[in-house]
C-alpha cells in the first residue's frame, strides 16, 4: 500500500499510472476529505452571515461602525481592530505550524467570525434583496468553478501564477484609488477581481485535491482540511464582494 502511495504521488499529474492509482486505492478517502473541506467552508459562510446580520441589526453596530462628519461610514477604533484580525489570524494559521487541531479550528472560527463583522457593512451599504441575489449568484458560479478544478485534467498551474500577478495588480490600483477615487478604475478593479478569484477558485480546488496524495495516511489530513477551506472561504468571500460591487444594489 506504502509502494503504491509513493508510485501515485510521484507519478506526472495526468498519467494513467496517477489516474489508476486514484481509482482503484484513493477515490472513496478523497471524496471524504473535499466532503471535509467544503464542510469546513459552508459553515464557515454561514458563521460569518450569522455574525453580520445580528452585527448590522443590533446595537453591536454602534461598537464597530460611526458616521462621519461627511455622512459616510466609518470604523470606529475596535471596527479597525475586526478589520485588521483576519489577516493576523490567517498568518498565526500559516506560520505556527506546532498549533493543535484543536487550536487551528478554533483560529479558523475566529477567522470567519471577524470577518463577518466586516460583512456587516455590505449590509448597510447594499439593499438585502441585492445581497441575496448575488449570493446566490456567487454560490452557482463558486461550485462551477470549483467543479471545474476538481475534474480539470490538465494542471492549472501554470493559470495560478498568471492570477496572482492579476492579484497584486489589483492590490496595487486599489491603493492607487484610495486617493483618485476614480468610477472607472474601481469598475476596472472589480472585474479584475472577478476573474482573480475565478481562476484562483479552480486552480486551489485542484491543488487541494492533489494535496491528498501527498498527506494521505500521514495524520495531517485534519491540518490540511482546514488550511483547504481558508483558501476556498477567502475565494468566495472575495468572488462576492466584487460581484456585489458590480451588480449590487446601494441603498
């Protein structure tokens, strides 16, 4: 059995030595753990749309939100800290690889916890009709394009690359308009961001799939589950909110 992981991960992707191995030795332990992952990352955009709502429609907005002197909304002091705790939380997750299960699930909670506190601007901002509509609309094109991943034979490699140059561009003209706030550029960022995420979906629905390979049996598959929904969570959230810049609705 150790013979035929060793001939199955060290195979090129798309061979037909990869493709029986998977097959006959693996299909059943995959199928269980993209099960785990999508499991992680549903319940992790319920968490943060739990949290959102009662944040948007309770007095907890008042601890995050404040208007400003021009009538626009702003972050209060904690509001900067629940906007700045996702990307510390998703580091801590990445960097600290001695952390428990327990201790990384529970980071991964914080992480969509947090960031549903950010989603409650969305609502503010947006009608909920609009919001709606283009949840869903974000949720038929995330399972297309995640679909697409985990049966696309060819690598996508090559795809990802190209997506995070797109990204760090996008990145980039987003601090640029800060300052111009300029209509254009920031309908420009939004369908970059659309196509981004796009690829991105895809191209880490694969490379999760072709981590089992690697991790099977290894007693990291917990690990790797979790780490596998944070970058598919961080697709869809993303995947949406340019979606919603684009089609939603402002109140």
């Amino acid at each position: 059995m150790a013979d035929l992981d060793r001939r199955a991960s060290s195979a090129p992707y798309g061979t037909a030595a990869w493709g029986q191995a998977a097959a006959a030795d693996i299909d059943v332990g995959l199928r269980q753990y993209m099960l785990r992952v999508y499991n992680y990352m549903a319940s992790g955009l319920l968490l943060s749309g739990i949290v959102a709502v009662v944040v948007a429609n309770t007095s907890l907005a008042g601890l995050f939100f404040q208007t400003t002197a021009t009538g626009r909304l702003g972050y209060t002091g904690l509001g900067f800290v629940a906007m700045l705790a996702p990307l510390g939380i998703i580091l801590a997750m990445s960097f600290m690889r001695n952390l428990s299960i327990t201790a990384l699930s529970g980071l991964y909670w914080a992480l969509v916890s947090t960031m549903g506190v950010g989603f409650a601007v969305l609502l503010q901002v947006y009608t909920g009709t609009s919001v709606a509509r283009v949840f869903f609309i974000t949720a038929a094109a995330f399972g297309g394009l995640s679909l697409y991943g985990y049966t696309a034979k060819r690598s996508l490699s090559g795809m990802a690359s190209f997506m995070i140059m797109g990204l760090i561009g996008i990145l980039i003209a987003s601090v640029v308009n800060i300052f111009v706030a300029s209509s254009m550029m920031s309908f420009i960022i939004s369908v970059g961001g659309v196509i981004v995420f796009a690829g991105l979906t895809a191209y880490d629905t694969q490379n999760i799939k072709n981590q089992y390979l690697d991790i099977r049996g290894s007693g990291l598959e917990d690990r790797t589950a979790i780490m596998g929904a944070v970058s598919l969570y961080l697709n869809f959230v993303n995947l949406f909110q340019f979606l919603l810049s684009l089609l939603g609705n402002r109140e």
